[in-house]
C-alpha cells in the first residue's frame, strides 16, 4: 500500500505543532511565576549568586556545587536567577525531545510525555534534578543498548552519563546503584570495573570542584553519605522527622501511570525484564523514603518509554486524559501566584491545605525586599545577625541582590562565637560490650563551622528577626518593618 503524502504532512504538521505548543507553555509555567521550587532550591541559586559576587552570606550549601557554577556566569550577567529559570523549561523541553527519539519517534510516547504532570510539576524549579533527569535518560539509553549489543562504547559513554548526572544532583547514586543491580548481575566483571571506572570521569566535574574549594576531592560525596545517616538516625542537625510523609506518599502514587500494572504481567516481564525491575526498586525508594514529585523525573521518562508498548488504544486515551488532568492540577497553584500569593505554592503543598488556602495580592518575598532595602539605606555597609532560624540568613541573602549590607550571619554561628564553641552538631556510634570489658570502640561524626571564618562578630551592632524572637540577650528592638523587626545591640560586651 503507498503511503498518502498528504496524509504524513499532516502528521509532521501535528507533531511539529505540539512540540512548539509544548516549547512555548513550558517556558511560560516556568517564568511567569515568582515560584522557584521549595526543597533546596537555595542550595543551588545562592551557589550561582555566590559565584557571581552577588551573595551578601558565607556559602551554605548541602549539595554539589556544579549546578550553581554552571549558571553563576548568567547570574552575573543579568543579577537575577532568570537564566536558573529558562534552564529548567531547556532541560525538561530536551527530556521530552529525548522521549520520543528513543523511542523512534513514537507519536504515542510523545504524547504521554508532553502530559506528564511530573515535567509541568517541575517546570519553574531551580533544581539541577531536571538536568540530571536528561542526563541520566541518555545514561539508560545507552546501557540498553550495551545489554543488547555488549559494545564497550555503550559501556563507557552509559558511564561516563551517569557520572556527569551524578555531578550535577547528589542522589543520583541510588539510581546507579539501581542499574548496576539490574543490568551487571550476569555480566562479565570486568566490565563492571569499566562501567564504575566511566562513572567516575563523569563525575570529574563534582571532584574537581570539590578539591579546589574544600581541598577535598570528595567533599561532596562524604558530606551527601553523612547527612544521610545523620538524617535517619537523628533527624538531621536540627532533629526532627524523617523524610517519609504518608500524604507525599499518596501523591507519589497519584502521578505514576495509572496503568503501570500493565508492567507486572509475565509478558512484560519477559520483554522488558529489566527495565521494569529497575523502575520497581526506583519506585519504591521514591515512595518509602524521599515520596517527592520531583524524584519522578528520573523514571518517568522510561516508564513511558516501556508503557506505551502495552497499552491498548483505549487504555492509551484514559491514560492521556487522567494525565491531562492531573497535569491542569499540578499547574494551576504556578498559575495563581503570578498575580496572588498563597500558602498552596505547589501540588502538594496545594493539597495538604486545601481546607486552608490562603490568598494574597502582595507577595511575602516583596515585603521583605522592601524592608531590606529600607534596613540597607538607613544602616549601610553593615553586619546583621539574623534569626530566629539557624539558617533564616540564608532565605534573607537569597532574596537580597543589593551591595548596600555587609553580610548576613546565621544567629547560630553567632551562639557559637559568643559560646567560644565551633561544633554545630555531632554524633557517637559506639559498641556495647555484653560482658565486663574495659574498652570500647566508638565513632564520632562532627559537623562543625568553617576554620577559616573571617566574620568580625565582634563588631556586629545589628540583628534582623523574620518574627520578633530568637535574638540574642543585650540587643534591643529599635524598628518594626512590614514583616522584619530590626534589633541594635545596646551591650558592648557581647
């Protein structure tokens, strides 16, 4: 039978068109929106506010600094995030186009992709997440293509992929350890050595970085694992709960396909094996521990890529529909903050207080630029201590782009000054012996203040409070702003 030319245009036509459509709104979620993400997003813009001498605070960042290195040129040059913005509609925009190649060029995976609510969820994050996400698909890509060929430069460039990935976001360990398991369980170990040998060139970049800032090569790496086990023995340095939250959880499973049980049948298995095993230890790792939208990025796209081949045509219609709805859900709280602000910032934040939302013409983050303006002008080139949150110095410096205050300083490297102490937090594992011994072995884990803290405290005259408390004795309140109080300090023997 020939092929209708009018008929394949059309197609190309569409195609063409939805990829433009979908060009076009990503990047409208992604900037019209005040919204930057809530969960590290400034571990990675102050990194690039940092870099580019825009950051008025010492670095506090919990994560590789690549990402931030990577965008502090674009900080520089524009004084604002807005290129952290665009990057985020590039990276995710790339994910789809990536989609629907692998799948060589599937008009059914293009379409579950394009009405994925995880790629709106995450389109006005500043996160490398979504970068790593890209990386990491190519990285899949082409360990299938080694499972299926045993071609070495698969092999390396699978690698070397999951590595840079690896450079980029911390967690993306947990997914290589993942693919390891899967695809090298009957392979030849020498190739394994070769495969860890790629990831760790691709991880150049985070240890390059690492040792000229920390002098140690695997900064990042040793800090990532501590605050891991710190985080699930203890709660993190400030205690607390741990990560697992029932109603994330729920919402985890909401945004996974609803036909993904179609993955479970003895004849997906017997195709897709090992993709499908992969993506059930990703997914419960999501689900159990981290159960946030924004890990979906890194299976999502294959879990399209192995879906669309079993559903049917109806099954394929619902799954677009229950997508398209979930994916309107999702955007609409980005959509209400460009002109309102509200305590439903995102989809899940959205749901947890739906019986409470709050809405607001004047946004919290204007308020606060205003008052750090006015405290700027009527006490320039100054020091400020600000509380009453350890790192509340942190959210005041990433919102601050002016040069007219000296530095902000948490108020708990100024407890520390004023305590002679320098251990922020620490902890001891240590045997028990059962019987009447006289020694036993214990380890201790410090996370302690930078040696080289140049910070004159002495001479800080001013402390800055988001509600009025946590400041510390022998300083006085002497101003009241639209959302911050400003504090003098009255004893000069502090």
């Amino acid at each position: 039978m020939l092929n209708n030319p009018i008929s394949d245009v059309k197609m190309k036509l569409s195609i063409r068109n939805i990829i433009i459509l979908v060009f076009l709104l990503l990047f409208f979620v992604s900037l019209a929106t005040k919204f930057n993400g809530y969960i590290d997003v400034g571990d990675y813009a102050d990194t690039a506010k940092f870099f580019s001498e825009n950051q008025q605070a010492k670095l506090r960042s919990s994560h590789s600094l690549v990402y931030g290195l990577i965008h502090a040129p674009f900080s520089k040059l524009t004084d604002s995030l807005i290129f952290m913005k665009i990057s985020s509609a590039i990276w995710l925009f790339l994910i789809i186009l990536s989609v629907y190649y692998i799948s060589e060029k599937d008009k059914r995976t293009l379409l579950l992709i394009v009405t994925c609510p995880v790629i709106w969820y995450m389109a006005p994050w500043i996160n490398p997440i979504q970068l790593a996400g890209l990386l990491f698909l190519w990285s899949y890509f082409f360990i299938k293509k080694y499972d299926s060929t045993s071609r070495l430069k698969y092999l390396f460039l699978s690698g070397f992929l999951t590595g840079l990935s690896w450079a980029m976001w911390d967690a993306v360990i947990y997914f290589a350890f993942f693919v390891t398991i899967v695809f090298f369980y009957n392979k030849i170990s020498l190739h394994l050595l070769y495969f860890l040998l790629a990831i760790f060139a691709g991880t150049a970049p985070k240890l390059i970085v690492d040792q000229i800032f920390f002098g140690f090569a695997f900064f990042s790496i040793a800090k990532h694992f501590f605050a891991v086990v710190a985080f699930n023995l203890v709660g993190g340095i400030y205690g607390g709960e741990t990560n697992f939250n029932f109603l994330n959880m729920v919402i985890v499973l909401l945004v996974i396909p609803a036909y993904g049980y179609l993955l479970l049948t003895k004849n997906a298995f017997r195709n897709n094996g090992k993709d499908i095993m992969f993506l059930i230890f990703s997914t419960i790792i999501i689900v159990l521990n981290a159960a946030q939208i924004r890990y979906l990025i890194f299976i999502m796209p294959i879990f399209i890529l192995v879906l669309a081949e079993y559903l049917n045509p109806k099954q394929f219609k619902i799954q677009i529909i229950i997508f398209l709805i979930l994916s309107t859900i999702v955007v609409t709280p980005y959509i209400i903050q460009i002109k309102y602000e509200t305590n439903g910032k995102e989809f899940s934040s959205l749901l947890r207080n739906i019986n409470n939302l709050k809405f607001s013409l004047t946004a919290e983050s204007d308020l606060i630029l205003e008052d750090l303006e006015s405290i700027s002008l009527e006490h320039p080139s100054e020091i400020f201590i600000v509380a009453p949150a350890p790192d509340d110095f942190q959210y005041l410096a990433g919102m601050y782009w002016g040069d007219g205050i000296d530095e902000f300083v948490s108020i708990q490297d100024f407890n520390l000054f004023l305590n002679n102490k320098t251990d922020l937090a620490s902890k001891t594992i240590c045997s028990k012996s059962v019987y009447w011994n006289r020694r036993d072995i214990c380890s201790t884990v410090t996370l302690r203040k930078t040696i080289d803290d140049r910070t004159d405290y002495e001479n800080i005259n001013f402390a800055i409070s988001l509600d009025g408390t946590g400041i510390p004795i022998g300083f006085e309140q002497i101003e009241k702003y639209n959302i911050l109080y400003l504090f003098e300090k009255t004893n000069s023997k502090i």
